[in-house]
C-alpha cells in the first residue's frame, strides 16, 4: 500500500471549503476531508503581513494519490497560491488505514 498522507489547505470560507472536499471525495483523491471553521492565519504577502479567517481542511490520502488531490485543489481554489501541505501518517488504527487506501480510486 501506498504511504498514508494528511494534507492541509486553508480556504477562505465554508462555501469554498465544502466545495473543495466534495471534489476531492468525489474523485477518489482524497478518503476523508474534515472542514475546521474558525481558524485564523497570520502570514506574510508580497511583502505585508496579512491576517485572514479561514477554515483548515484536512484530507486523508495517499502518495501516489497526492499529485491528483493537489492538482484538483489547484484547479478549484480561488487563491493564487494555495496552501497544500502533506505530513506523512506514521502510524494509525489498521482498519482505519485499510479504509482510506479501500475508499481511493
């Protein structure tokens, strides 16, 4: 089985979050997304530091679906350079596991 992955990507509201997790569940790049609301960024921009309220999404996939899920987040999210950050899940509940690598495609 391919490496277990968690991506991050913050969105700047609900409406964009849900729509970007649907896709990513609908087309088997992602098993699972949660939408966290309330969180705040604090980053720097072109040279400015921005603050901006966003909603975290966290999707469970794997390596070799990682270049599909970023690409679609590419194509689907309104910011000019989107935040998508995969960590790599070093350990978690077998059935758990087997369940994001059955629910991919």
């Amino acid at each position: 089985m391919s490496e277990p992955l968690m991506c991050y990507c913050t969105c700047p509201d609900a409406a964009v979050a849900r729509r970007i997790a649907e896709v990513l569940v609908e087309e088997g790049v992602a098993a699972c997304v949660n939408l966290v609301p309330g969180l705040v960024s604090v980053y720097r921009w072109q040279g400015t530091v921005e603050a901006a309220d966003e909603v975290l999404l966290l999707a469970k996939t794997d390596r070799a679906h990682y270049p599909a899920l970023e690409a679609a987040i590419r194509r689907e999210h309104p910011y000019e350079l989107p935040e998508v950050v995969a960590v790599c899940i070093a350990a978690g509940s077998p059935q758990y596991l087997e369940w994001l690598h059955a629910s991919l495609i």
